[in-house]
C-alpha cells in the first residue's frame, strides 16, 4: 500500500510539474508560431509582387519561373492503352 502512494505522488508531481511548466513555455511558443506564421506571410506577398512586376513583359515573351518536378509513385509499367469505338 506504501508503494502506491508513492506511485501516486509520483504521477501527481509530474503532472503538476508538466502543467506548470507548459504554462511557462506557452508564450515563447506562440510568440515563434506567431512569427513563423508572418514569414509565410510575407514571403507569399513577395513572390505575388514579383510576379506581378514580372507580367509587365513585352506581348509574346514566355518565361517559365518554376517547374514541378513529377514524383512517380508506381515504378511498374501500366500496361496498353486501347481506344474502343462504338459501332452503330
């Protein structure tokens, strides 16, 4: 019965420390999310304005800024592509 209460007491002091402890950390926490968050921001303005600096291009100029890259999941070959027609 002793063992029990220790195990308790334990489990109390952890979760008390925990709880205070987050309490403490919180701020710092939000204040980097917050931040983060306004870096995002910010660089998605900055590559709008760029690109709307970058339409005022000469009629028929193509550029191409970024091309995605195709990430094959299946490695195996599909097989055929048959095209069936409908007979009247």
């Amino acid at each position: 019965m002793d063992t029990f209460f220790k195990t308790l007491l334990i489990l109390l002091l952890v979760y008390f420390g925990l709880k205070i402890l987050f309490r403490l950390a919180m701020p710092f926490l939000m204040r980097y999310i917050a931040k983060k968050a306004s870096q995002k921001m910010e660089n998605a303005f900055r590559r709008t304005q760029y690109q709307s600096e970058n339409n005022n291009q000469k009629e028929g100029k193509i550029t191409i800024d970024d091309i995605p890259q195709k990430k094959s999941r299946n490695k195996k070959p599909v097989g055929d592509y048959v095209d069936y027609e409908e007979i009247d």
